[in-house]
C-alpha cells in the first residue's frame, strides 16, 4: 500500500455529490466508504469532516436529508441529490475535468508547447 | 444566493440548535455502529472495532464540534450565550438590575422628553416652502427692537428693497361674530394678499387671494382656518362662495387653509382677510400696526437684508422727518422671530434633563463597578480556564448592553408618557400660540436621539467594566482570594464618579433654587396695583352704532352703571389695555413750552375710565385722578406715570405742566393734573416705560376692557358680566372673560418661568436622589471591604467613634469635593442661563448656602446607615470572617 492522500480542497463536495449520483441515497457512513473504495484507498479520509461537509451541502440546497433505515436494520440519515445540487455536480465535475485536461498537458513532458 | 441561504440557515441554527445538535448526535452514533458492525464481520472483537470506528472518525466530540460551528454562526453563538448569561447574570441579583434599569429608564426618559418638545420647538423646520429663507421684517426703534411697520412705510419697502422676492404684512383682527349665544369676538388676521403665497401655502380648499384683492376698494374675501371650517361650517364643501358676516361686513368665503397649517405669531387666527387699508391708521406713516414676512432672494443673507432694509429706512426718515426720524428696521429668520423666545427655556432644560442623565448613567457605571471588583474571582477562574480577555471583556459588554435595552424601552415608555403628560399640562391658549407643537410625539428624530444615547452609555459600561479586567492582572484575583482592601482602581476612579455626580446634583440644585426664586420675585414684584378680587372682560361694539364719540362715551357710561349694581360688585372701571399685558400702544408726545428737534418721545398711551385708578387700587402720587364729566366739551387732561415724570421733569413738579401730541394737533394738548405709580404695563419681567393715561371720555372708543373689583370670588361674577352687557346690546361682542389674577398666572412669562422652575426643580430632587444613593453606594461597599480592617482596628482597641469618624471623614471629602466642584460649576451655568434669571444673580449666596445645606445633610444620611454598620462590626466576627 502507497502512500494515502488528503483530500484536496474542494474536492470532497464533489466526489460527495457524484457518490450520492451513482448510488443514489445513501447515509454519511456509506458515502465515507464508497469514497474510500472508488479512490482506490488512495485517499485516506477522515470520516468526521464529511459531517460538516454535508451539512453545508445541506444548508445551500444542493442535498436533502431524511431519516430512514439502513441495509442493517439500523436508524440512519440518508442524503439524496437535489434537482440545484444535479446541476452543481455537472457544474463542477466540467470544471474539474477542464482543470486536469489543462494540468496534463502542463505536466505531460512529451508533449509539444509551440 | 446560495451562500445568503446557507447564511440564512446557519443564523436559524443559533436559536434551533438543540434541536439539531440531539440529530447530530443520533447520526454519528448511528455511524459509529455500523462502521462497528463492519469491523465486527471483518473479524475484530467488540472493544477494537468500536475503537478503531471513533479513530476513523476522528473523535466524536471533535466531530460534533465541527458539526457545530457549521450549523450555526460561531460569533452570534457566542453572543447568544453570553446574553443568556448576562440575563441569567442579572435576573439572580433583581435588586442590582432594578436599580440600574430603573436609573436609565429615568435619566433616559426625561432626556427623550424634553429633547421631544426642543425638537418639534427648534430643529423641525417651520411648515413652510423653503423656510430657511423665511424673515420677519419690522421697523426698530429705541425703545422697540421689533417695533411695527406703518402702512405707507411697508409699501415704501416692498417697492424699494432689492433683497426681497417678496414681502406681505398681517395684523391681527378682532371680529366681531354673530353666534347662537350673542356677538363673540373671535381671533382673525388682516393680511396683504400675497401672504400665503410668500410662505408657500396652498389652500387645502379653494383659492388663495388674488393680487390686488387687498385694496380698500376691492370686493371682501375671507380664508378659513381649517378648525374653524370644521367647528362652524361642518367641513362643507359648498362653503366656498357663501358670504359670512365679519364685524357688519359681508366677506365671501374664497377658500380653506391646509389642515397643518400654523402661524404663531396670530396662532388662534379663526379667519384670514385681506388687508384693504383703511380707517385712520393706515393713511398715517406714524401709526404703526402692521407686521412684515418677506422671502429672500437667493444668496441674500439676512444680514444683507438687514443692511438694505436700513438704508431703506434711513432714507423715508430724510424723506419725512417729522414721522420717520429713529425709525430703523429690523430683519431676522422667521424661526427666530417665532421660536427664538422659548428656546432659551428648552435649552437650559435639555442641560437640565442630560445632566440627570449624567448622574444616572454615572451611578450604574459605579454599581457595575463594584460589581465587577466583587465578581475578580470569577474572572480570574475562568481567565485560568482559558477564557481570553477579549471573551472576558466581551462578557461584559453583553451584561451592559442587556442593562441598557432594558433601560431604553422602558425610557421610551416613560418619555412618551412624560410628554402626552407635559403637553397636557400647557394651557390651551397657550398651546395655540405655539403651534409647532402640535402632533408632537416619539418620532424618527426623538428615536435617533434615544439611540445615540443608548450607544453612549453603552460605550461608558462597556469601558468601565472592561478597563478593570485591562489594568489588573487577572491572576492577581487568584492570588489575593477575594479579601483585602478595595481595588486600588476602585478607589482611584469608582470613589471619584461619585464626585462628579454630587457636582452635578449641586448644579442642578442651584439652578432650580435660582429658577425657583426668580419666579418667586416675578410673582410677588410690585404691579402698581392690586390684581386680586378683580374680574376683567374685553368688550367691542358694532361701529356701525358706536363710532361717533358720544355714542361710545354714552355706552361706557351705561356699562359702568348697569355692571355697579351687581351684587358684590364694589367698583368698575373700563381701559384700553389691561395692565400685565403688553408695553405698546405708545403715542409721540413733546412739550410745548420747549424746544422741539423731531425727536420722538415713545409713551405707552392709555384710555381709562375715570374709576380706574381706584378700581386697579393704583397709588396716587401728586395731583388727583380725572373725574366722570371730564369728557370732550370740558378742557384736555391727564395723568402720567411715576417713570415718565422722573424722566421728563427731573426734579420740577410736573402737575400744571402741558404735553402735546408731536404734530402740535390743538385737540391734543393736555393738563398733567396727576402722577400715578408705575403701573406694570407690560409682561412681568418687563422693564417699566412712561406712561400718560387720557379719559376714555376725552379719546372715546367703541374697543374697551372692563375691570371690575368685586367682594366675592371674581371668578364667579364672569358670566354675569358676559350676560350683562349682552343686555344692554345684543350685537356688542365680548371675549377672554378672566380675573386678573388668572391673566397674570397664565402668562407667558410666567407660564415659561413656572415650568421651567418647577421643570428643573423635578430633576434636581431626582439629582439630589441618585446622588445620594450613589454615595450610599460607595460609602457602603468602602465598608464592605474594609470590614477586616476595622475588625483589626477594633482588636487593638480603637472606640466606635473613631470608626464613625473613619468612615464619615471619607464621605466628607467626596461630599466636599463635589459641593466644590459643583458650586463652581453652578455660577458659571448661572451666568448662561441669564436670561431666565429674574432680580436674583447668579452667584445669590442665600440660595447657594441653602443648596450646600441640603446636599451636606443628604450626603451626611447616605453615609451614616454604612457608617453605622461600621462601627457595628464585632471585631471577632471581621477577623474570624477571614
């Protein structure tokens, strides 16, 4: 096992966003592992600062909460993507995917400038 | 948007956050045991996976305080929590937070209050178009600074001036009405037609005067007040173009002034007509009944208007010396001229109610003082516990704010209150001579004021607190556990405010004792005469029955005989002016036995009835009174005053002498046949003028005031006499039915002089109040903290009465310092108020000495209860206290 990243600023809405997307809703703890599982474990994350993260989400309308059940039986709040927080993500994810096709070919040493 | 959403979110979050912080709690609980349960199925026992599930996490309070601090906005939490403290704080010590609450609600109220009436008197502008540009324009003479302008003088003015855009005259009129109950006088004013277009008022209904509708010969128009339209014409619309009768001539109604619309120089005017210059007054330059409001050109400055006005003057008096000559001009703001008489009182009790306030806030800072000397400990322990200074102090700014609001709303209430009380307290008539302060409240202004009061004292028990916490070290209230001697701060500045409160008090005491004895002096000055057990009545009958001479000399007669047979009725007597009312109505004499250079000799003119010296109870001084035949067929007479024999005929006898009107008119030359005393003429702080006083039956007059003297309550003999000469004739009108002493009481002069005496009189006993509790206050916690040290004085054997001395020695010099101060300061605010000071100076000692006397006793019993309990210490129990 390599050497685990942080998570860069910023990023952690995002993939927040995308996991909620693929999997639909889905409580804090499944959407720490699935993140986890998608980056490979890659980047070690600390559960705790997803909390704060998802009630920003919240707070600027770009998810909802409920209450419900877990797979386990278990009492858990399950977030789900709003119709802004939908457009957020492709937002952000076209931002993104913008911003590394611009660093790739900064940091591709092949590739011809002129 | 967003972003104002999430702020919007997290602003809720502060008051709903318990709430959120239970659901909070539940879901990381609720992740916790299912990362357990992963941990579980991946093989670890019980105690590692729930172990490794919190590592994960990353501590579940540290979550929760993250969690937290995005629910809610950090800073307002922090405020919310120390406004729950400071409330918690205050409500576990009632008698500390009502004290101070009460104190700021008091000083604050009464400030709010008074600052009301200066605003609607001095700061809102006049309800006029552009008012700032608003004069008043009159004639000057010696005796006279705003003396009246002659009808041929203001034409020569309006023509001439390259000041003005415009320039209008008015008089008052009285009218003669008829009413269901008989001919009633009511109030109107005579003005030039452009009047209202110079002020900038549009009639509310109708028309406004057309140019040249102020000409004798054009048609009689007449404008309504907006009350009188409502009380006599229903508020009909069809009022406009009916006729009205006004004293025997029919007006036609043309329009109705704006609801809000107020001139308090003719404040009770009922109807407005126009000028149309007539009868013998307004063909002669010399008489003079006519006031001027002119509107400045742009960039005209008032004292560029005064200078044009002059040389305007200067000009008509080489043009027509033998009326004109002395005769200067005077122009001022139209607020000045209507405002500038009461701002001297609203001023002096705007000081009067800030330094109440002063005291007030002065007295809370020094509890929260004390309270945050005895509250070291606390700080010092949540200092230890890793409270910054800068929480700490903030934790004081919220409990003084927390003060202050409550303070504020209840002030606010009090100065609503104190000001619909206040306003009711002003005479009706009174009232209607200041118009600006109708609809007068708690508005936008009164508001800001109240607020920048609130963030002035918020600033002083902000920094009070604050300074303590800044200047001690904090550990030190550790290490000395709360015992010891007072702060060393305490007694370098808390022990000094209270200086300062008793100076202020010793201020405010002087100045009510100063006021209070100049309205004693004014009331009891000597009048001349003897106002009590006198009715008076003003009486004017129809022209159209009474303008030739002996028809109103036949009038007077038979109203003195009818009125002399009412039971109680001991004499009556008819004027043309009452005393106590006005120095004015002066004619130009000169002596026809020397020489004569134009100058005029300004003597207030009198027409009095024969009985009217002995009615009055005036004292003769040389010669006799005139007598009841003396009427026109018999040879010319008069009686001067004290003042104008001392002037004119220093040291001759001036009875035999002869005095002549200045135009040598031989119907005018009179016989000096009596000296009366001074009469007071004018208003009760007014200065004394010369005086002449003719016959009535010699100067006949169908306007005249009866003086009745009666056995019984004159009050009582009013209506009677409305009713008594309403028999004789029916259409002759009468008004302002009062006793005399009823005039004088209600007087402006004495009006303004009681209100402002008993006004600061009020805020120097609530002075002389706070400052002693603010001096029981010091002097009792002084005590508190010195307990150990008279316990220890006490153990080596000091008496009680050297602790008595101890203690009062400490009172006495903050006492003394404060009366020290205070008496300094109190000449010099004396000496501002000037103005309002009547026969007392000053610096008058015996009112000082009283002041000194009553803060020295007041001091002396706030101090003697701790002082008591001093000397009331059980040494043992001081020591064992420890």
């Amino acid at each position: 096992m390599g050497e685990k990243t942080d998570v860069w600023q910023g990023t952690l809405a995002l993939m927040i966003l995308k996991t909620i997307e693929t999997l639909g809703p889905l409580h804090g703890y499944g959407i720490a592992r699935r993140i986890e599982q998608t980056s490979g474990n890659l980047i070690s994350l600390n559960y705790g600062t997803l909390y704060p993260a998802l009630l920003k989400l919240e707070q600027e309308g770009s998810i909802a909460s409920e209450w419900g059940v877990s797979e386990n039986n278990r009492k858990a709040k399950f977030y789900r993507l709003t119709r802004s927080g939908r457009k957020q993500l492709n937002q952000a994810a076209q931002d993104w995917e913008q911003t590394t096709a611009i660093l790739a070919r900064f940091l591709s040493p092949t590739e011809d400038l002129a | 948007m967003k972003r104002v959403r999430a702020w919007m979110l997290r602003l809720a979050g502060v008051f709903s956050n318990q709430q959120r912080q239970r659901e909070m709690a539940e879901e990381i609980e609720s992740h916790v045991e299912m990362h357990t349960e992963d941990n579980l199925r991946s093989g670890m026992n019980r105690e590692q996976a729930r172990r490794d599930a919190i590592l994960k996490l990353g501590g579940v309070e540290s979550t929760k305080q993250a969690y937290r601090e995005r629910n809610t906005l950090p800073f307002v939490e922090t405020f919310v929590q120390d406004l729950r403290f400071a409330i918690r704080q205050h409500t576990k010590n009632p008698g500390f937070t009502f004290t101070a609450v009460l104190m700021l609600a008091l000083g604050m109220g009464v400030s709010v209050a008074i600052f009301g009436f200066v605003d609607a008197a001095l700061l809102k502008p006049l309800p006029y178009r552009d008012p700032g540009r608003l004069v008043n324009v009159t004639e000057r003479v010696a005796l006279i600074p705003r003396a009246r302008l002659s009808y041929l003088d203001y034409l020569d003015w309006k023509k001439l001036n390259t000041v003005f855009s415009s320039m209008d005259v008015f008089t008052e009129d009285g009218i003669a009405l008829s009413t269901s109950t008989g001919t009633e006088l009511v109030a109107g004013t005579r003005v030039s037609d452009g009047f209202f277009r110079t002020l900038g008022v549009t009639p509310a209904l109708g028309r406004d005067f057309y140019p040249g509708e102020d000409s004798p010969s054009a048609a009689p128009v007449v404008m309504l007040s907006y009350s009188t339209w409502q009380k006599r014409f229903a508020g009909r619309r069809d009022v406009i173009g009916q006729a009205v009768t006004l004293s025997e001539v029919a007006a036609t109604i043309i329009g109705v002034l704006p609801q809000d619309f107020q001139f308090a120089p003719t404040g009770q005017a009922e109807f407005w007509t126009t000028l149309r210059a007539s009868g013998s007054c307004e063909g002669r330059r010399s008489c003079h009944n006519l006031d001027g409001i002119a509107r400045l050109k742009d960039a005209v400055t008032v004292q560029a208007a005064l200078a044009d006005a002059t040389t305007i003057a200067r000009q008509l008096e080489l043009q027509y010396p033998d009326t004109n000559q002395g005769q200067g001009a005077s122009v001022l703001a139209l607020s000045e001229m209507i405002v500038g008489g009461v701002r001297p009182i609203l001023l002096v009790l705007l000081g009067g109610a800030g330094l109440l306030l002063l005291i007030a806030c002065l007295n809370v800072a020094s509890l929260l003082l004390v309270r945050s000397e005895s509250r070291k400990r606390e700080m010092a322990v949540r200092g230890a516990l890793g409270a910054s200074r800068g929480r700490l102090i903030l934790q004081f700014i919220t409990e003084g704010l927390v003060l202050i609001a409550g303070g504020s709303l209840l002030g606010l209430a009090f100065a609503e209150w104190a000001m619909q009380l206040l306003a009711r307290l002003i005479p009706a008539d009174m009232l209607a001579e200041m118009p600006y302060l109708q609809g007068f409240g708690i508005n936008l202004h009164v508001l800001a004021f109240a607020g920048a009061i609130a963030l002035l004292a918020a600033a002083l028990f902000s920094i009070t607190p604050a300074l303590r916490l800044v200047m001690t070290e904090m550990r030190d209230g550790l290490a000395e556990g709360g015992r010891g001697s007072a702060g060393t701060l305490w007694r370098r500045f808390g022990a000094n405010l209270v200086v300062v409160e008793l100076a202020i008090a010793v201020v405010l005491l002087a100045g009510a004792g100063l006021l209070g004895k100049s309205f004693y002096r004014m009331l009891h000055i000597d009048l001349g005469f003897q106002p009590d057990h006198l009715a008076t009545l003003q009486i004017a009958a129809p022209d159209s029955s009474y303008s030739k001479d002996d028809q109103a000399v036949a009038l007077a007669r038979q109203v003195v005989t009818r009125v002399s047979t009412l039971p109680g009725v001991t004499s009556v007597a008819l004027g043309s002016v009452l005393p106590v009312s006005f120095n004015g109505n002066t004619t130009w004499i000169r002596f026809p036995d020397r020489p004569y250079h134009g100058e005029h000799n300004e003597v207030n003119e009198r027409d009095v009835s024969s009985e009217y010296f002995t009615t009055l109870k005036a004292r003769l001084l040389r010669g006799r009174y005139f007598t009841d035949p003396e009427d026109g067929s018999k040879p010319g007479v008069v009686v001067i005053n004290q003042m104008l024999a001392k002037q004119y005929f220093p040291g001759q006898d001036p009875i035999g002498k002869k005095i002549v009107h200045y135009d040598l008119d031989p119907k005018s030359m009179r016989e000096i046949i009596g000296v009366v005393d001074d009469i007071k003429e004018g208003p009760l702080d007014s200065e004394i003028w010369p005086a002449v006083y003719y016959p009535l039956n010699q100067a006949p007059n169908p306007y005249f005031t009866l003086v009745v003297r009666t056995s019984q309550a004159p009050q009582s003999l009013l209506p009677t006499l409305v009713s008594t000469i309403h028999q004789i004739d029916p259409n002759v009108g009468t008004s302002d039915e009062a006793t005399m002493t009823q005039r004088i009481n209600d007087s402006q002069t004495a009006y303004l002089h009681r209100s402002s005496a008993w006004l600061v009189g009020g805020f120097a006993s609530l002075a002389l109040l706070l400052g002693a509790v603010g001096l029981y206050g010091v002097i009792a916690y002084s005590v508190s903290q010195r307990t150990r040290e008279i316990g220890v004085r006490m153990a080596l054997g000091a008496q009680r009465g050297s602790v008595y001395r101890l203690i009062l020695t400490e009172a006495g010099w903050l006492t003394a310092g404060g009366i020290a101060i205070g008496l300094g300061c109190s000449v010099a605010t004396a000496t501002l108020m000037g103005k309002l000071l009547f026969g007392v100076h000053a610096w008058d000692v015996s009112t000082l000495a009283a002041v000194v006397a009553v803060l020295a006793a007041s001091a002396l019993l706030a101090s003697y209860v701790p002082a008591h309990r001093a000397a009331s210490v059980n040494p043992l129990e001081a020591l064992r206290a420890e």
